[in-house]
C-alpha cells in the first residue's frame, strides 16, 4: 500500500504550476460524447478520477485518444451502450454527469449511482427533480440511475438549494432539449461557467453561467471543438495553504486570481503577504500567523474544499479559531488524526473550534478522503520529525504528482511502498 512520508521543517520555497480543475474536467468529458464529431481538450489533470472516466466513455463504444497526458480526443458517434457500470466509475462521483449528457443526446441513461469520498450525504434528489421537470421517468434499482425520455422538454427548474453537480447535470441534459430552459438558484462555481463555455463552444445556446440565473435554449445537435480547461482553484489554494502553514514564500502559476478571492482574502487574515499578478499568487508566510474565523460557503464563499488545509494553518495560528462548516456534515473526520500530531481542535455540531498550538508532531496517520489528506500531508511539512500518511489514493484521486511538486518546492517527502523503502528514507533524511 502506497504512502508519503515527509520530514517536516523546511519552509516551501518557488515556483509551481497548476493543473487543469479536476471537477470542470470531469463534467467536460462526459459532455463531450454530446456530439458525433471529434472533441479535443487539453489542459487535463492527470489524476485517477479522470482516467476512470475516460475508462467509463470508452467503455460504452466512444473513441478516446490520448494525444499526451493532458490532452485528449473524444468522438461520441461510436456509442453504442447507454449503460455505464463497472466498480470503477462506482468509486468516483462525477459518474452522474453521464446521465446528463446521455440524456440529452439519446434521451436515456442508465449509469451507476455515484461514490466519491465519504464527507458527508450527497444525494442526487436534485438532478433527478430536474430531469422529471423536463419530461424523464427515472427510476432507481440494483444501484443504477435510469432515465429515460421520449421528449425532453425545457422546462423552469428551482433548485431548492445551490448544487454545483445539478447545476451542471441539468444544463448538459437542456443544451440539447427542445425550447427553454431556466435553472434559477444556480450554482456559481468556477467550473459551472467552465462546463457552460464549453459547451456553448459546441454550439449550445447558454447564458448567465456565473449567475444565480442560467437559461438555455436546447439546440438539436452539437458540433466539434477544442477546449483547454481553467486552472485548479482548489490546487492553487492547497499550494497557498502548504506555503503559510511552512513559513515559506512560493509563487503559485498557472491560476485565475478571482477565483482565489475568499482563499487570499483568509490567508491575509491569517497574517500572509498575499501578491496577486494576471496568472499566479505569491504567498509569503512571515512570523506566527492570527487566529480567525471561517465559515464554507458556496461560490464565491470559502470552498468547502479548502476547509482542512485551512484548519491545518489555524491550528498552528496563535490563539483560538473557529472553522464552521455548513456544506458537509463529515468535513471533520481528519481531526481525530491532526489531534494524533498535536493539534487541539474540539468539533461541536458542524463547528470546529481550534485552539492554536506552537507546531506540529511528525505522527502515522490515515488519510479520509482527497481534501483531508492534502491538509495531513501539509501538517507533516510544518511538524517537526517524521509523519507517515496511508491511503493516499484518496490525495491522488484529486492532485498530479503531489509529492513531486512539492519536492520542487524543497520538502522532503516521498512516496514508499513497502516498509524497507520507508526505513530507507528516514535513514537518507536523519
């Protein structure tokens, strides 16, 4: 089994690049079987949830070629099988997409109910009061979705509260069903606006991504494109995060500064000199950083994605902080290993109140899911000593070549997989 083990103590120091954003990549990907010609898309993350996808688009008789480890060609008019399921598309949690696309393009789907990392219930109630509203029976059995419709027609749709994959989901599915659709209390991530301009790049008639208000006309087919993928916002805030959290000074390329607002805005709270240019950040983490509040909040709040590396900083942040987490109810399930390293954190309902201690303690600890282990492998970069973190398949569901990047920042961090390599580094590194 696969680990990082890090020796902490060594302030991050340089440059490093951003991949593409994973959860607008893995959207695009399903969209791009939604027409019969070739689609290019460059600018992928190459990380684990995208290669199941792929795996899962070429499964149902798509063309997938792989020009590079960043860039594909996708060509949908080889499907031959609306029916997506093996254990692999099961594990990942952008598998609904599927249904969307399918949807609309061939009006029914069928695609196993999607997992992803345990932080909490993720129903997908929402995309299916969407697909219903436009004229689809789904039904629910032996753990797959199906939907299915003889017209799908646009239709208004209130979602009763902000989704990000609904959102998505039920503009993929009325890009291409008949009249107008209007999806009020949208979501506004980022990566909603990304999926919307890739897809009005194939000739959808989309507006307003971005707002709380999306309309769609449904067009009756979508044509060929090229696409490059925005930047990882949450990638870019972990880097932020892992410079604070070190002491360090690294510029952050390859990103969108805009979408990194609430993160700045945080880290210059917590004391950091924050330097914004057109496409990188630098973060300067001087002296003991502050104590401070955050709450998770849809875009353009704090990502709940970034709640355990911010954590991570507030428990070494002088005095005490609050972390409210009001998006999922299993976002705390790292605490009990940052305690194992020395953090003094108390969770009462959906709010973590941290107490900030002079520094970390190199300990073994388990990562729980993508996110949290991120936030673990940052804590044992600031600990003094050795920190092991296991299953880290969670970290590279989600992030390329971590240990990598940050190796160019100058931690000293590997990934072993047996307990003589383990034994081998901390003899290279004592």
């Amino acid at each position: 089994m696969d680990q990082y083990v890090i020796k902490g103590g060594y302030p991050l120091q340089g440059e490093v690049e951003i991949g593409g954003a994973k959860n607008a990549a893995l959207a695009i990907l399903a969209a791009a079987i939604m027409t019969d010609e070739t689609v290019t898309i460059d600018n992928l993350p190459n990380v684990r949830d995208i290669n199941v996808l792929l795996q899962a688009i070429e499964e149902i008789g798509a063309k997938v070629e792989r020009v590079d480890v960043h860039k594909v060609k996708i060509n949908g008019s080889f499907i031959r099988d609306v029916s997506v399921d093996n254990e692999f598309i099961r594990k990942i949690r952008a598998s609904y997409y599927l249904i969307g696309a399918l949807l609309g393009k061939y009006r029914r789907a069928e695609v196993a109910l999607p997992g992803g990392c345990d932080i909490g219930s993720r129903p997908i109630d929402l995309h299916i009061k969407g697909f219903k509203a436009m004229g689809a029976s789904v039904d629910i059995a032996h753990g797959l979705v199906k939907a299915e419709a003889k017209e799908l027609k646009g239709t208004h749709i209130y979602l009763d509260k902000v989704s990000v994959g609904a959102t998505i989901n039920i503009m993929m599915a009325a890009a291409m069903a008949e009249g107008k659709t209007v999806i009020e209390n949208a979501a506004k991530e980022p990566h909603v606006v990304d999926v919307a301009n890739f897809l009005s790049s194939m000739g959808a008639n989309i507006r307003g991504a971005g707002t709380d208000v999306i309309r769609i006309v449904g067009v009756e087919k979508l044509h060929k494109t090229e696409y490059s993928i925005i930047p990882d916002q949450i990638e870019a805030g972990t880097f932020m995060f892992a410079a604070a959290a070190t002491g360090g000074d690294v510029l952050v390329k390859n990103v969108i500064p805009k979408h990194l607002e609430a993160t700045t805005a945080k880290l210059l709270e917590a004391g950091c000199e924050v330097e914004e240019f057109d496409d990188s950040v630098r973060v300067r983490s001087v002296g003991r950083l502050q104590h401070t509040q955050v709450t998770t909040l849809p875009y353009p709040g704090f990502p709940t994605d970034m709640q355990p590396q911010m954590a991570v900083v507030l428990g070494i942040a002088e005095g005490t902080s609050t972390v409210t987490e009001s998006i999922f109810e299993n976002r705390f399930r790292y605490v009990d290993e940052l305690t194992r390293m020395g953090a003094n954190i108390k969770v009462e309902s959906n709010i973590a109140i941290i107490n900030g201690v002079s520094r970390y303690t190199g300990a073994r600890v388990n990562a729980p899911d993508l996110r949290a282990g991120a936030a673990l492998v940052i804590a044992g970069m600031a600990a003094e000593g050795i920190t092991v973190v296991d299953d880290i398949h969670y970290i590279e569901r989600g992030y390329e070549n971590f240990d990598g990047k940050l190796r160019g920042l100058g931690a000293k961090i590997e990934k072993v997989s047996s307990e003589k390599e383990l034994q081998k580094f901390i003899l290279k590194v004592s």
